[in-house]
C-alpha cells in the first residue's frame, strides 16, 4: 500500500480484534508459516488453531506480493 500524501510504503497490520483497512493475505507474527485471508471491514482473528497461540490475540502484517 503507498501513502500518496507522503509517496511511501506502508504496511497493513492489524492485531486480533482490529478491523482490517486493506484486502489481503497476512502472516501471522507468532507463526509466521500461518497466513489467512482478511477482507476490508473484516476483523482480525485470534492465533489459529493449529499453533501455541491457539485463541490467544496475535498481530497479522500484510505479505507483500
């Protein structure tokens, strides 16, 4: 995503909970080999399921493409 006041790169994160401002695939930072789909309006969702986290609140980042 670029910010086209400033013409630099941003990155789209959000924690568990957080409405998501940008469609797309994000890594999640406890485990990153884990990646899911979150659409605009959508909120973040808890660790999943098959790792340590698994419910606990977790920060996802955007996978650049």
């Amino acid at each position: 995503m670029i910010d086209t006041q400033s013409q630099t790169t941003v990155t789209a994160s959000g924690k568990t909970g957080d409405t998501c401002s940008a469609t797309g695939p994000y890594k999640c930072s406890t485990t990153p080999s884990v990646t899911v789909l979150v659409k605009k309006g959508e909120k973040f969702p808890a660790g999943p399921s098959t790792t340590s986290i698994q419910g606990q609140a977790t920060t996802w980042t955007m996978v650049s493409s």
